[in-house]
C-alpha cells in the first residue's frame, strides 16, 4: 500500500516537473494569428497554430498564403512572420541575444526599448540570419526578405540601426550561435543600415552587404505602415504625399543652393568598385519582395531635393500604396535572375480557371482579329551581366535624328523608351567621356508596350484587315 502511493506521489511530482520543465522552455507567444500557420518541433511534433499558444526553443513556423503570426518573445520583443514564410526559433536564452533563421519570406520585428537598454551596448541585442546574410540587431523597428530560390536577402530599417553582414558560400551550412554572429556583423565588409535605409546581400552582384541606401519614400512609408506584409495592406492607412506641391520644382520650394542640391545629388548616386566590389544604389531605390531584388534609379533619373532620392519612372513599375508591394508593368514580372519578363499565363479550362484541361473559346465575327504571337527568338529582357563591366558604352549614332542608338552590353541598364515621334539629343562632341555602365545583375526596364492608335494592318490569306 505504502509502495502505491509512493508511486502515486512520485508520478504526480514528474507531472508538475514536466510542466515546469515546458514553461522554462517556452520562449514566444502567439499574440495574433490569420490564417492557416503551422508549428514543427524538435521532436517531430507537428501542429496547427493558435493564439495564446507558446513556442519553445527549436520550433520551426510556417505561414501559408494570406496567412501571418505574430510572437511576443520572453524580452518583449514581437516578430511578425508574414504570409508564404518559414522561420525557426534557432535560440532565444533569457540572459543572451536570441537567434531566428528566416528561412524563407519575411520577418517584421520590434525589439523593445526597454531590451535595448541594457547595461552591455557592445553586443547586439538579437540576431536574425539567412543562409547568406546575418544581422545584429541594435535598433528597434526593422524588416527582412529572403528568397531561397536565388538566396537573396534585404534588410529594410524603419527606425534605429541594424548590422548587416553577408555569409561566405564555404560555411553557409554551419550553424551559427552568438559568437560566430556577431564576429560577421561586426567585420570590415560588414556595414551599418540606419532609419530609412535599404541594403542587402545578393552574392550574383557583390560578395558583400550592399552599402546602404534611402529607399523610395513611398515605398518606405507604405511597408512601415504595413506590418502583416499581406499584400492587401491596411485600408485605411493615409497614402503617401509629397511635401511638395504639384508644378513645384522641389528645390525651389525647400530652398536649396545649387551647389547645395549639387551635393546631395552625388551623395546620393549610386556606384560599384571594382576593387572592394562595393556595390551602392542610387537613393530612391525600390524592393521587388518577392524576388528580393533591388531595382535602382538609372543614371538619368529625376532628383528629388525634398526627400534626396532619385525617382523611377512608371516604366519600371509601381509602388502599391497600400501594401508596398511592388507592381510591375502590365504583362511583366521580376524573374528570380533580376530581370523583367512576360508574366507566363496558365491555359483555361473548362469553368474559366487556369488548369490542365484546356478548350478553345468560340470566336466572335465581331471581334478584331488577335494580334500577331510574340517573337520567340530571345526577344526578352532577359540579358546575361556583362563580361567587361569597364568598357564604355556604345557611341552614339551619326544620324541621331533617324537613328535609334545600338543596343548596350548585356546587362546594361536601358533608359525609359521616348515616346512616339520624340527627336533625340544630338550625340556628345567627340572624345566626351562616357560613365561606366552599371555593375551585373542591374535590373533592366521592361520593353516599351506597342504603340496605341492608328491604323494597323493585318494580311491573311490575300485578305487584308484594316
């Protein structure tokens, strides 16, 4: 009798261990949810998300289409994992920095003032890492995008600083705790992201961190405002506007020198050295998130002496004031290599939906015939980087009149198409020295769409349809 209830005491004591034991362990809370989010443990266990549910150390998220979560963490921090996402709470000890892998997707996160506080300021306070880039957290409002399929990564700061380091290719696969971190973010090519500023590690364009520059004010406030990263944003959010009036010249209106909006031109331009392979974009660059590409002002660009940024032209695409997603043109899209592309439409079937079963729609007397098929000979944007990133552009044409210029090196960034009829600039005197082209992998503009208007002719079979 007395062996029983010696058993009794004892399995009720291992019970109480155990759930002692689970909440020591327990290091995040999900404080909000959408969607359909998935959790996998260390031991195998796999579970659907819910709110108020705890996550201990070692847990892997993951996010399915217009679905996000949100986790305060035992220093108050909270990390937003937004939708197609995957993160793992790599470590998150109560008296060290924690570690989150993104593995894919994005991270919005929030480290609390009070955490960043603390005595020892030398360290970071956090760090968050992909398979090419690591970060040491010391500030507090930040956001990262990582895209597995061409391993790019970017760091976007909305208020503090962040470090941002890239990852050699050779240890990549290992796996990095506290020291390791903080010796990368804390190396030469290592560098410093601020308020309003953007870098990232795309290893295709340099074997560092990108030096950091201004996003593009729209698309900064946009993603600020929009913490889930669902591509609905908020609706009611208050959208960007210029401080200055419309048919105002900008610096005109904030009462810049010349030589003062000199300065803050060639502060803000873009550069790559061949040397250090440091490689900045032009201020009032844009963010592809879903490729995680940066598409940078060209060298003609507008400057904007009210927000220090060069502004891109509708040609390249739009900014979704809503979500901060990036809109590219109608019939395009951001391939994974950095290059605009047709968007590749799936076939219909029967019901109307894109699928495998696939009818031809009855055709319609009334209708126009439909146009030609689109050339398949390469007739892309999509161009290898150049071999010689120092050789000079092409010279213009004799006749700049009559004569479009031949097309630059592969990779070349190309300015937006001039519209119909527009006379071009007489070419540079001779021996004019040209600028560089722009360093591989730079994001060309899509081909202009197909003149509009007039009269089109068509023949078919010695018919001809006006």
């Amino acid at each position: 009798m007395k062996f029983k209830s010696f058993l009794a005491v004892l399995l009720i004591l291992l019970t109480i261990a155990g759930q002692l034991m689970a909440e020591e362990i327990s290091v995040a809370t999900v404080i909000m949810l959408r969607g359909k989010v998935k959790a996998k443990l260390l031991d195998g266990k796999e579970f659907d998300v819910k709110a108020e549910q705890t996550l201990p150390e070692g847990a892997v998220l993951l996010t399915s289409a217009n679905s996000f979560v949100k986790l305060i963490f035992v220093d108050k921090s909270t990390i937003n994992l937004g939708p197609s996402s995957s993160m793992k709470i790599q470590a998150f000890p109560k008296k060290e920095a924690g570690i989150i892998k993104l593995i894919r997707g994005q991270i919005r996160a929030e480290v609390t003032k009070n955490y960043m506080e603390m005595e020892d300021k030398t360290k970071s306070k956090l760090y968050i890492h992909t398979k090419t880039s690591a970060m040491g957290i010391r500030g507090t409002d930040f956001q990262v995008n990582y895209n597995p399929v061409n391993q790019n990564s970017s760091l976007i700061v909305f208020e503090g600083k962040v470090a941002m380091a890239h990852i050699d290719r050779a240890v990549q696969d290992e796996v990095f705790v506290q020291q390791k971190l903080e010796m990368l973010i804390s190396s030469n090519s290592a560098v410093l992201v601020k308020q309003g500023q953007i870098s990232a590690v795309n290893l295709n364009i340099s074997d560092r961190a990108l030096v950091p520059t201004r996003l593009a004010p729209k698309q900064l406030d946009a993603l600020k405002a929009n913490e889930t990263g669902l591509e609905e944003g908020d609706k009611n959010k208050k959208q960007f506007r210029d401080i200055v009036p419309p048919g105002v010249d900008g610096a005109a209106f904030i009462n810049a020198s010349p030589e003062a909006q000199k300065t803050e031109m060639a502060e803000a331009k873009g550069f790559f050295n061949e040397k250090t392979h440091e490689y900045k974009p032009s201020a009032g660059a844009i963010i592809d998130l879903k490729t995680v590409n940066i598409i940078s002002p060209p060298p003609e660009a507008k400057f904007d002496p009210a927000t220090k940024t060069f502004m891109l032209t509708d040609n390249f695409g739009k900014i979704d004031e809503r979500s901060g997603q990036f809109k590219a043109p109608t019939g395009f899209e951001i391939s994974n290599e950095g290059q605009y592309q047709p968007v590749k439409k799936e076939p219909m079937n029967r019901t109307g939906v894109a699928g495998s079963t696939t009818l031809k729609a009855p055709m319609d007397p009334t209708a126009p015939p439909p146009p030609p098929p689109a050339p398949t000979d390469g007739n892309t944007t999509v161009l290898p980087p150049p071999t010689n990133t120092t050789s000079p552009l092409p010279s213009p044409p004799k006749d700049a009149t009559n004569t479009l210029p031949p097309p630059p090196p592969p990779g070349t960034l190309l300015p937006p198409p001039p519209p119909p009829g527009t006379l071009l600039p007489p070419p540079p005197p001779p021996g004019t020295r040209l600028p560089p082209p722009p360093p591989p992998g730079t994001i060309l503009p899509p081909p202009p769409p197909p003149p509009t208007g007039g009269t089109t002719t068509t023949t078919t079979n010695s018919t001809t349809i006006k």
